[in-house]
C-alpha cells in the first residue's frame, strides 16, 4: 500500500479499533473505516492513539502545524492506498483540517491530524457526559422535590381524613 502523502510504502499495523498504516516518510496514518468511526466518536484505542503520537514525534516534518505534503495542488491528486480511487477531501470544520476519505475503504490523516482529531472527540464525549449527568442530577432533584411535595400533601390528607 503506498502512502497518499509521500508516496512510501505505508506499514500496516493491527489496532484494537482495526487497521491501520503508517508511514514514517510523513508521518500520517491510515485508518481503516472501522477506526476512523471509534476516532469520530472519541474512543479510539490507547494503542492507535500511541501509534499516532510515535509518528508525530518521529516526523521530521515541521510540527509548527504547516503540512508539507498538502499543498493547493495535491488535492485530489491523492489515491486510497486500499483500491487506488482518488481520495475525497473532507474538512472537519470544528477542528480546522481536512482529512482524506475513501468511502470504501478508511481515511488518510496527514501527520498530527489523528492526535488532533482525537482530543477534539475526545473531548466533546466528555462535554456530553457532563451534560448528560447534570442534566440527570437536575432531573433527579425535581423528582425529589415532586415526591417531597406528594408526600406532604398525603399527610395533609391523612390528617384530614
């Protein structure tokens, strides 16, 4: 499989999410459809999650946030390592990239993209959780409330029957 950034001979590693490629020219990985759906939905695993951060760290590559494989010109020049298709640029607004989508297949993150996605999810599942439980511990006060307010009104019944 060739690497849609460079052009190298991407190494395709197993992860707890599915599978993956690397390349150590750019720094980008490639992530199957499986993985790139546990990324979108904040749980991908620690073991892509440490791939991803060796490949950053080994990226000789400026990590000053410039990409020096995506240029103006290159997009849609770039081909899916799995069936050769050319890849369809997507941005990810909510994060500020654009990532590289095989429907077939799985997805291309240029070098720092996984990290960066990643976090973002990561980060908004926990925004949600908080959410979720505030808005339980609310709506667990309310039923307190509504039960207290039950209650004494029985009494109040009671003591007049």
């Amino acid at each position: 499989m060739k690497c849609p950034g460079c052009g190298r001979t991407l190494i395709p590693v197993r992860i707890t999410d599915g599978l993956a490629g690397t390349c150590d020219g750019c720094g980008g990985m490639w992530l199957d459809n499986a993985a790139t759906k546990r990324l979108v939905a904040g749980a991908l695993s620690v073991d892509a999650k440490q791939i991803a951060h060796q490949l950053d760290g080994a990226s000789s590559a400026d990590v000053a946030g410039s990409d020096p494989y995506r240029t103006s010109s290159s997009a849609g020049e770039r081909a899916c390592p799995g069936c050769g298709v050319a890849l369809l640029p997507f941005v990810v607004r909510s994060v500020g990239i654009t990532i590289d989508v095989c429907r077939e297949h799985g997805t291309w993150f240029d070098r720092g993209e996984v990290a960066r996605i990643s976090l973002h999810f990561e980060m908004k599942t926990l925004a949600d959780d908080s959410e979720a439980e505030a808005f339980g511990r609310e709506m667990s006060a309310d039923r307190w409330q509504d039960a207290s307010t039950d209650l004494g009104l029985a009494r109040k019944l009671l003591r007049f029957l």
